[in-house]
C-alpha cells in the first residue's frame, strides 16, 4: 500500500470508530493502559474465530507460514558461519537474542519507518534485525565495561519485515547472522580498522566454504575523514555512488557480494553507526554493524 492509501485507510478508520479525538486519546494513554485495552481487543476477536478460521489465516498469512528453505539447508550455512566465527583471534560472544525487543528498537535506533515493523499489543516490537537487539546488548556491556574493552558480539536470528518485498529469496520471514562491534574512540580511527577488518574477514571467510565463486567488498566512504580506514581494506572495491545507506550509517558502509551459481548477488550489509554514541550519551562510543543473509546463501548452496 503506497503513503497515500495509507493515510486514506487511517482517516476511514479513525472516522468510523469517532474521529481525531478518539485516536488522539488513545495516543496519550500510558503503556499499561493502552496494553490493557488491546489485550482484551484481541481476547474478544480471539473468541470469535473458529478453528477453521484459524487454519485458513494460517494458510494465506504471508507472517505465519513455514520457511520455504529447509532446515537442514539453513542449519548448514549456519554451522559454517559460526565455525569461522569461533576460529578468529578474538571471536565475538554469539548471544541468543529473544524474538521480541522493545517497541521503537528499530525505528528509534535507525531510520526504519515503525510500519516496517510487526509491533504486539504489548509494547514490544517483533525482531526484524538482529543489530539493533544488539546494539542494546552492547551498550548494556559497554556501560559496565572499562574505557579500552571492546564489546565483540553475534547473533543468528529470525526476523521478521512487514514491507512487501517482490523477488527471488525474498521472503516475509528469514534468518540473519549479525555482528555487531562496539567500542570508545582510542585516536588514530584504530577501532574504525579493527573493528571493519575483523568483521570482514569472518563475511569473506565463510563465503567461499558456502558456495561462493568470487567475493567482492564494497566500500562507501560517507565522511572523508574514514578514507584512510577505507584504504586499508585489500581488495576491496570503492563505491562512492552507493544511494542507500545515507542517513542509516555514519562514517563509512559496504555491501558484501557473492558469485553464486554465475550470478554477484548483494548477501550482505553494513557500517559504522551512531547507536551506541546515542543510546550512552557518550560521543566517543563507536559502533560496527554487518548483516548476511542466511536463506539467500542455503538457497543457492
């Protein structure tokens, strides 16, 4: 559905349920109370469905369907993920995430609109991505930490998106592996060149063991003054005319490109934001976040 017709809905909605006011009202409730309305509004729309009426949402529900990857596909590239990611000098702890996180810990971090996002009735938002969970994570470790420890940190987790996205591998839920790497600015952007060579090298590691033929870095200066880091990058490939990012990451960005089956396809994501530097107030806090997609990579393995 487009802006518009999203905002016609809303306003035909608002208008029969008792206009501006009512939504309004709604609005300024505390958490507790709003939760307790919406509690006992699906309690009441939970009693009058039917069994078959519950199969039948099963059956058409983008949300609720069964991955059309096989487990044991999943579970593979899985496994080679994290066996790379254990063989490194200094891995990253791998944290069981919760499927839930708090409401506006996608939208308030980043620049996901809310809407992307599948929100419960009780204040929480269902994960979409693993980084922002893990952001939270490590300014937690971050606030307990000494000035000079680096948080390292990784996940591997179902998400879900609520955009409708067209295409191959394209799908309402899929797995992501995430690491996410959080530390204070010690001069000289070391952390900026650990922290990016680190967690490339476990991305570009891993690809060829799944299949990959060619593997390729690109790399997105977005503040002169990361240019250096970027340099220090062997083999990687700058591209200075990259439109998505701005606005989500900070510093510097890349995108990680498989030849998978005779084909370079986007596998994954990531850069440096100002998560962590927000979330501590604290504005020498730094932050490196990357993302691979896990159903892309077991489908094409």
């Amino acid at each position: 559905m487009t802006e518009n017709g999203s905002r016609a809905a809303l306003g035909r909605v608002v208008r029969r349920v008792g206009g501006e006011d009512v939504l309004d009202a709604l609005v300024a409730l505390p958490g507790s109370d709003l939760t307790t309305l919406q509690l006992d509004l699906m309690r009441r729309r939970a009693a009058a469905l039917t069994p078959a009426a519950v199969l039948e949402r099963y059956r058409r529900d983008r949300f609720t369907g069964p991955a059309p990857v096989s487990f044991r596909a999943l579970r593979r590239v899985e496994d080679v993920l994290l066996d790379v990611l254990a063989g490194r000098p200094e891995p990253a702890e791998v944290v069981t995430l919760a499927p839930l996180a708090p409401l506006g810990t996608h939208s308030v971090l980043s620049t996901v609109d809310q809407n992307k996002v599948v929100t419960t009735v009780r204040g929480t938002d269902v994960a979409a991505d693993p980084t922002n969970a893990l952001a939270l994570e490590a300014a937690v470790r971050r606030r307990a930490a000494g000035p000079g420890e680096v948080v390292r940190l990784a996940a591997i987790q179902r998400v879900v998106r609520a955009q409708l996205v067209g295409g191959p591998a394209m799908f309402a839920h899929f797995s992501l592996f995430a690491q996410v790497t959080a530390g204070r600015d010690a001069g000289g952007r070391q952390f900026e060149r650990t922290a990016l060579a680190e967690q490339l090298a476990v991305l570009t590691s891993a690809l060829p063991l799944l299949g990959a033929e060619e593997v390729q870095v690109r790399l997105t200066v977005l503040d002169p003054r990361l240019a250096p880091v970027a340099d220090a990058v062997p083999g990687a490939v700058l591209d200075p005319d990259r439109a998505s990012g701005h606005g989500y990451y900070e510093g510097l960005c890349f995108k990680v490109l498989a030849r998978l089956g005779g084909e370079l396809v986007e596998v994954g994501d990531g850069g440096f934001t100002g998560w962590t530097r927000d979330l501590l107030s604290d504005r020498k806090e730094h932050l490196l976040i990357s993302g691979l997609g896990i159903d892309r990579l077991a489908v094409s393995w």
